[in-house]
C-alpha cells in the first residue's frame, strides 16, 4: 500500500494515470498480502476486492497506456511482452474466481498470479510508464487518470462496508465480465 489508497475520490483528482497506476499496484501487492493472512469471510472478501481490482486496473492498461505506448519508437516489443503477461494473469485470475478460496490448490495458484502480477507492474514501471510520460502531454495523463476513473466506479476496489454481500458479488460478476463493464466506462470517458 502506498499509504494513500483510501483517500477520498475528490481529493485526488490532480493526480495523473502513471501516478494513479502505481497506487494501484500498491494496492494489490496489498491486497495479496491481506489475503495470505486471512481465512474464512474476511478472505472471500479479500479475494473478491482483488479480482474487482486487477480486473478494473489490467483494463485500463489494455485500453489507455498500452496503445499509446505502442505508437513509440521500439514500443511494440515492450507492449507484445506486457500483453503477454496480462493474458496469463487474465486466464490464472479466471481459475482461481472459478474455484474460489476455498478449493483445494487455490494457495498454489494464488502465489503464481501473486508472483506474475507483481513481476510484471515491477516491468510496466520500469520499461512503460516513463515512455508513456514522455510520449504525452501532462492535460493528456490527467484525463487518462479520469477514464481510469471511471473504469474503478464500475467495480469499487476500496472496502465500502454494507455492499461487500452475496449479492454485490454475483451483479458483478466473474473478471471477465468486470473487464467489459471497465472497458465500455474507459472508452466513453476517452470519447471513442
Ligand atoms: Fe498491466
Ligand atoms: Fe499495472
């Protein structure tokens, strides 16, 4: 966690989508932390903020910085080798929402994603994002941080206490569902 994951939506509204981005891989370096130590309901719930949190935050990669970044030069590589990455932890994150935390060998599969997902923000930050900063104008960032915005009201990723129930969880949806739901609210805050 980066320390300011649970500040309030108005008060951030200057920040851009690389600043954005790198909060929410502290969120979910977070969130895999929180899950290793829980058990019961508070995991369940923990695994679910996760999917609805990687669903929302791979989304608006695919959608915002991957094409942009692509455009670069030598920027198709860097792009091919993230997607890559993103459709393994796409497909892995799919299973694991099937079997769900309670199965037998979720603990394995989990470690997988857990140890995929943070190699490959570790390599967006590195190889990405500063090719996406020089790329684009600061105007430009920040609206991507707004689509990237709007991605998250489809699915909150923050704990709202009183909607965390069966129900909240079944509307929502397996990942892939989230990811189309995200993908239509980034495409209409972008104006395709
Ligand atoms: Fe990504
Ligand atoms: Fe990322």
């Amino acid at each position: 966690m980066t320390g300011n994951g649970d500040r309030h939506d108005g008060l951030d509204g200057d920040r851009d989508v690389i600043e954005l981005l790198i909060e929410q891989h502290g969120q979910i370096r977070a969130l895999f932390a929180e899950l290793e130590g829980a058990v019961g309901d508070r995991r369940r719930d923990a695994f679910r903020r996760l999917v609805r949190l990687l669903a929302v935050h791979e989304t608006a990669e695919e959608e915002i910085v991957h094409p942009t970044v692509r455009g670069t030069e030598d920027g198709a590589a860097i792009v091919d080798a993230r997607v890559a990455e993103e459709h393994r932890a796409k497909e892995l994150l799919s299973t694991l929402d099937k079997i769900g935390p309670d199965a037998d060998g979720f603990d394995t599969l989990l470690i997988q994603l857990r140890d995929d997902v943070l190699a490959h923000a570790a390599h967006e930050e590195r190889e990405e994002f500063p090719r996406l900063r020089e790329a684009c104008a600061p105007d430009r960032l920040r609206l991507m941080a707004l689509a990237v915005k709007a991605a998250e009201s489809v699915a909150p990723t923050r704990p709202h206490p009183g909607i965390e129930s069966a129900t909240a969880n079944l509307l929502l949806g397996p990942p892939m569902a989230i990811m189309d739901r995200a993908r239509d609210m980034i495409r209409g805050a972008l104006g395709r």
